[in-house]
C-alpha cells in the first residue's frame, strides 16, 4: 500500500469513527431528553436539535466507510450480465459518476453552508452554517472511499 492509499485509508476510518462517536453522542441526548422529559417534567429542547444534527452529521460521514467497504447499493447483478470488458467499463463508469455526485454535493453543500451563516438555530445560538456543512465534508470525505474501492475493483479484489 502506496502513501496515498494509506492516507485514504486513515480519513475513511476517521470519517467512521468519528460519524460512532457522534452517533453515540446522539443517543446520549436523547436519553437526556427522555429523562427530563419524563422525570423532571420539563424536556431539554435543545437536546433534541442537537441529536438530530449530529445524526445528520453521523450519516453523512459513514457513507465514506460504506463507500469503502462496498455497502452501497452494488450494481453486480447488472454487471454480471455483461462480458468482462465492458464490466470493467461499468465499474469505471459508476466510479465516475458517484465522484461527479460527490463533488456536486461539496460544490453545493459549500454554497448552502454559506448561504446560512448569517442564520442561528433556535435553543442553540450556534450558526445553521455548522449543521449544513455536513453535506460538503461528508461528501468531501467519502471520495477516498470510492476511489479506495475502484482500486480494489480493478485489482479483482471482493
């Protein structure tokens, strides 16, 4: 494994153990909330908007993982129909596109993130600005894991 492969490598697991840990956060919260809720009487609002964001958060920056680990919707059973160059042609061809989608979304997420600096989430006080900008890093995190996959893809790797 070359330098680069392993740098990819170390931002997929960072992006997998930091979307655990924010998951874990979130489940935290809404215990919180239940719990003030239901014996105190009177719930923690603010725990709610919280957990919600970091979901959020937590789902967009696994899809690096599961990129990585080819746990999205493979196209396999289309791919097996084909003869074996133009396979390869196709898993070229769905790298390709889910980069074009990834970058879309870095393009766009860094607009919206933008777009909403200047708003402030109710019960927060924080800038909307660090909730969206799950969509770009997210995003801009899941590239090493499509490409770390169509390598392995093109090395005949499962």
């Amino acid at each position: 494994m070359n330098r680069v492969e392993a740098l990819g490598e170390a931002i997929v697991r960072l992006a997998h153990n930091l979307a655990a840990l924010l998951l874990a956060t979130a489940t935290g919260l809404v215990f919180f909330q239940v719990i003030t809720r239901f014996f105190i009487g009177h719930a923690a609002a603010w725990s709610e908007i919280l957990a919600r964001s970091l979901i959020v958060w937590s789902t967009l920056l696994v899809a690096s993982a599961g990129f990585r680990l080819g746990a999205m919707i493979p196209i396999d059973f289309v791919r097996g129909l084909l003869p074996p160059a133009w396979q390869f042609r196709v898993v070229r061809l769905v790298t390709l596109l889910t980069l074009v989608l990834l970058g879309v979304l870095v393009w766009q997420g860094w607009v919206m993130t933008e777009r909403v600096q200047t708003q402030r989430v109710a019960m927060l006080g924080v800038s909307m600005s660090l909730f969206y900008a799950a969509i770009p890093i997210g995003a801009l995190m899941a590239i090493p894991g499509v490409l770390l996959r169509h390598l392995d893809q093109e090395r005949g790797l499962p």
